[in-house]
C-alpha cells in the first residue's frame, strides 16, 4: 500500500502572512455564526450552550444568525438536541439526519460536518475543546484548509468583523491573539467551562434546515465495536462542579491527598491536583487541573499545597471563590486567590475538614437557620 | 512493519519565564525536550515493532538543533531518525505543519517502506493545539484514531486494528484499518529507559536531513507563513488581578480557630454555597 498525499488546491485561498486583503469574492457569501451542538450517547456537552451564549455575542456584533449545527440518527436525542440549541439561542438549526452518526465516529461527522460548511457557507464555525470536538475540528480545518485555533479563551469581532482569537500559549504563560486571513470559515474550539453559560430561554422552536449527506456504512473504516462508561464520575465531573479541592506538591506524600480526598467528601466537592502529582503518577491525568488538564469555574475552588504555576492559574482562573493553603506567603497562588492562609496544608485539611463536618452536617445546618 | 512517529522538540514549559518589563518569553537558558506525551507515542512504535518486527522512523520538523530530540529518539530504540528542516519552514501554523510532515511521510514511505501506522502524542505542551495529529490524518487520507490509550491487537496480514479511545465520560472501543494514525495518550505505557546498544548505536548514526526540495516539496506556498492561514497578530501578558489574596493567617492562633474563620469568610463570600454544599456521610 502506498500513500499519498492530497497535494490539489480546492478553492480556499492560501494565507498570506500579517496582511489583512480584501477577501476573494468567493468568500464573500460566507456569513452568520455556526455552533456545532455536540451530542454523544444522546447527551448534549454544555460546552455547546457555552459556546452558543458566546456566539450569540459575536452574530449580535456581526448582524448576523447564530446556527446550531447538530448531527446524529433519527430520534429524540437529535430533536431534543435541537430544542436546546434554541432555547440557548440558536436562531437556525442546521441538521444532518442519518443513522451512521448514531456514534461519534471520525469520518462520517467530517463529512457531515465539511459538507454542510461547503454549502451553507457560515463565517464563524465553533465547536467545545473536547476529544470528540478537537478529533473532528482537525479533519474539519484541514479538509477545508482553513484556519483553527484552539482552546481560545476569548471570542471577539474586530472593527472589521475578523474574528479575533484569544488563546493561552507557552503554557498558559502569555496570551496570543489570532486571526485567520484570506480563509474561510474562521475556526476556533473553547474549552469546556471557559465560556459562562447563558440562560436558558423557553422559546418555541425556531428554522430547521435538514440537509442530506449521501453516506455510506460500507464507505466507514471505523467501527465502534462498544463503549464502557466512567464508573468513576470524576472523569466528567471536575470541569462542572460546583466545589472543587485541589492537592500540590505542598502536600509532600501520595499518602497525604487523602486529607484533600476527605474534605471533598465532606463538602460534596469534586478533587483534582496540579500537575506534577499528575507526572509523579499521584493522581490520574483526568484529576488534572490547569493548561494540560481540566478547566474547572467552581463557585468555590480551595487549592492545598499548590503553589500556583502560570499553567495551574490557567483553569481555575474562571473560580468564583478561590482559597489558598500554603505555607509560602510569596507563593504566586496568593497572586490569583481571594483568600489565603498561611499555612501547612497537611496540618490545616484536617481541621478544616472538622469544622465543615460540624456546620454542615443536618442538625447543624438546621441549628445554623434558628 | 513500518511505523512512523512524528516528535517535536519543545521547551520545557516547566521552565519558561516571563520577562516581567517586556512581556517576551524569556528562551535563553530553557532547556528543550521531546514533547513528553510524544514520548508515550514512540514507546507505543516501539512495542508493536518488538512483537511485530519492522522498523520504527522517528520523524521531526524543526531548526537543525532539533536533531538533539531524534537522537534521543534513537537512543530510545527509534531504528532511524529524519530531520525535516528548512527556512520555508518558519512561523507555519498547524495547517502548514500538517502539510509538510504529510508530504515527509509520503517520501519516507517512497524510501523506507510504506507505514502501516503513524504515531503523534495527543498534542504538544507548547502548542497545546491537538490539530497536527488529525491534519496529517486527513492530508494523507489515513484513518485517524486520537486519544488513544490501548492498542488492543493488530493483525498484519489482515490489515486490522482493534483499540481504546478516550471520549468524554468513557472509552469507545473501536476497529480500523492500517495503515491509521494515532495519536497516543499520555499515561498509556511505560517509558523504556533504553539499552546500552541502543545509545552506543544512536551516537554514531546519521540523521536524515531533508530540506523542502528534499521531502519533494514543490509548491513552497502550502509552506511555513505563506502557507499558514491563522496569523497571530498580538501577543501579551495576562492581565494581573490588582488585589491580591486576603491572607488571614495569624501563627499564635489555633488551627480550628483559623479553620472555622475561613469557614465563616467563605460563607460570608458565598451565601449561596451553604445550601449548595452537601453533606452526605455515606459518599
């Protein structure tokens, strides 16, 4: 077997670097803001309502619709997907209806997904910084050769409507700002919880545009032979829970994250780590907080022995209340808290975890409301 | 069998500072090293040609010092290491990346052998981006497999391969077809340490340099700037919160009492975390 390489030029033009021309004309019917709605096993992500609320924004700047793009099998997991992408705010729904999208799969949502773009031509196209999200805008991007930037953590509109594309680089040390020039549509993915989720609307469902996509099950290499679920709900729960504990180096043993294990039990939180405990093999990779691992926008993050790195500040930074324990009163994480003890973590988990257990067990609770 | 494993020499993240007048990366001094999820990467190429038998390229694109990453390639056990390197090259995004490692592997498949799979870690630490994986992919027309974390079997002869995907809140077990593209997961093997032989035979081999031309890249404009769509037009600092954090530490205090005034402050902060925090015994 022998390879090659697709090395034909389709109608895209080829960037020119640092300077912004006058679009070709064939670009130019490219309009409105697309959101891919990204539903697996029938759940829609959140990120997808998170990104909706931030491309309402940016069609609102451009004057133009925002779409949800939603691809799956005939039934009620794809209709209700699109019930949600208007009650989020979606003006238009543009729908690929078939049963080989029942499973994400790479090659039939490439397709779907690069089809329906060729036709209906959007601006904008966003999709969630997730496995299934980052799998397909890959294929997407380079089967359209045009721009993607990833994991932005801003969306913007310039003065003349370019979108403008903000991502941590060098990780998580500096921002970049990015822009895609000459291509269209303009690609970008956001990470899960980097975006705040908009309110939910009870609007009456809005324009459906079916589309059709010949495909072909004999025509997909990839078959899904079956899928085991996360017993362990922390591989989907970190990014959107509500209380998170977070353990560093500062906890000096392995031994030790069970005192960060503890409070979390107590207080109902979520736990996760910095990196290097990731790398020391303390903790799973999916624990991980920060650039490389989970961005979490918990209404109260308590961070125990973590020192702070830029890369670490990076996903808590969306945190409502972030507390730090650590015994460095110069350590960056005061830098980026909103409360700090000084202090030895592995001292002060315990107690803090006894007065939680006393405030917040049930007779306390009602004891507290008297 | 023949697999190909693309690397990229990277700067130790862990080490990168910021210059705190001029905001620029301050690079002189940070040590590089092969991007570590790549590393899990070409172990993976590494066990399947152990129990498959074959050959394992290691391939880079970047400045000629990125050599010092294929050779630590080779000390790994790599049989063979190709630098892809040439001015052309400079400021490509990952669409223009993509395009020229896929345009190296097809001529590496021309000299050496066709590959039956190419590996890339799932992303690098300094781009973060995960796109050059699945551009090959589609360059190349490969079937992409990412988030790899176990290789479950692989029939030669029959051209097949069964493996573990990471998805959001589970795995899914899929089946291909070689020749694919995977990107591997971090955590996913054991790093060798690599052999004697394999050191003493890494310091005497020669990498293959190829420059554009070389890889039998003609058109130069799919190349480097030219041939990269995204522009990054500013680069700045994140803005620093004025206020730092409210330190209530007081050393002559007993833990429970500071404990129970942070406890205090949080709910002051937050009303709404007192209804929201649950306490269950049983979890």
């Amino acid at each position: 077997m022998t390879l090659t390489a697709n090395q034909e030029t389709p109608p895209p033009a080829v960037g020119r670097a640092g300077t912004k021309k006058e679009l070709p004309e064939h670009f130019k019917d490219y309009r409105h803001v697309w959101v891919f709605i990204e539903v697996e096993r029938e759940n829609v992500h959140p990120v997808s309502f998170e990104l909706l609320g931030e491309g309402r924004k940016l069609a609102d700047k451009l004057g133009v619709k925002l779409a949800g793009v939603v691809l799956g099998p005939p039934g009620d997991a794809t209709q209700q997907a699109i019930a949600e992408a208007f009650a989020y705010g979606a003006d238009v729904a543009y729908l690929v209806e078939n049963p080989l999208l029942e499973d994400y799969r790479n090659e039939p949502f490439t397709k779907a997904l690069t089809n329906l773009v060729a036709t209906y031509k959007p601006e904008i196209l966003l999709l969630g910084a997730t496995t299934l999200g980052r799998d397909l805008a890959g294929s997407v991007a380079t089967t359209l050769l045009t721009g993607l930037t990833a994991d932005c953590t801003e969306l913007d509109v310039d003065a003349d409507g370019s979108l403008a594309a903000t991502r941590p680089t060098f990780g998580g040390s500096l921002l970049c700002t990015i822009y895609t020039l000459n291509c269209r549509p303009q690609m970008a993915t956001v990470r899960p919880r980097v975006m705040a989720m908009p309110r939910r609307m009870n609007k009456p469902i809005g324009c459906v545009i079916q589309h059709g996509v010949p495909m072909l099950e004999e025509e997909i290499v990839t078959k899904v032979l079956g899928f085991l679920s996360d017993v362990r709900s922390s591989n989907s729960n970190l990014a959107y829970a509500d209380v998170v504990v977070g353990g560093g180096l500062g906890l000096g043993t392995s031994e030790n994250l069970k005192l960060v294990k503890n409070l979390a039990r107590v207080i109902g939180a979520e736990y996760g780590c910095s990196r290097p405990l990731v790398q020391k093999g303390w903790m799973p990779a999916d624990r991980q907080i920060g650039q490389t691992g989970k961005t979490i926008r918990p209404k109260l993050y308590i961070a125990a022995g973590i020192s702070g790195a830029i890369q670490h500040r990076v996903g808590v930074g969306g945190a409502d209340l972030i507390v730090a324990i650590n015994t460095d009163p110069n350590a960056p994480i005061f830098e980026f808290a909103h409360l700090g003890v000084v202090t030895d973590a592995i001292r002060f988990l315990p107690a803090l975890t006894d007065v939680f257990t006393q405030r917040l067990s049930p007779h306390s609770r009602d004891k507290l409301a008297n | 069998m023949h697999v190909v494993v693309c690397i990229k020499q990277v700067p130790d993240s862990a080490q990168i500072r910021v210059h705190p007048v001029t905001n620029t990366i301050m690079r002189q001094g940070v040590p590089t090293i092969i991007n570590p999820y790549d590393l899990f990467a070409l172990e993976e190429a590494l066990r399947l040609r152990d129990v498959h038998g074959g050959e394992v390229t290691a391939l880079t694109m970047g400045p000629p010092m990125a050599e010092d990453s294929l050779r630590k390639a080779l000390t790994y056990g790599a049989d063979r290491a190709v630098l892809l390197t040439d001015r052309y090259f400079a400021g490509s995004d990952t669409l223009a990346t993509s395009f020229a490692l896929s345009q190296a592997i097809v001529k590496i498949g021309e000299i050496f052998g066709a590959p039956d799979i190419v590996f890339t870690g799932k992303q690098t630490i300094d781009g973060d981006t995960a796109q050059v994986g699945p551009g090959i992919a589609k360059r190349l027309d490969l079937l992409q497999l990412t988030y790899v974390s176990k290789i479950c079997s692989l029939d030669l002869d029959a051209r097949e391969i069964k493996v573990d995907r990471r998805s959001e809140g589970g795995t899914q077990m899929l089946h291909g077809r070689l020749p694919c593209l995977i990107t591997m997961l971090e955590g996913t093997n054991e790093i060798r340490r690599g052999s004697l032989d394999d050191a003493l035979r890494a310091a005497r081999s020669q990498i293959v340099k190829w420059s554009a031309a070389d890889a039998g890249i003609e058109d130069l404009s799919k190349c480097g700037l030219r041939g990269s769509p995204t522009v990054v037009k500013r680069v700045f600092a994140p803005t620093a919160r004025t206020e730092k954090a409210e330190q209530i530490t007081t050393t002559d205090k007993a833990l429970g009492d500071l404990a129970d005034e942070l406890v205090v402050e949080i709910f002051a902060r937050q009303p709404a975390l007192e209804h929201e925090l649950a306490f269950d015994a049983s979890a």
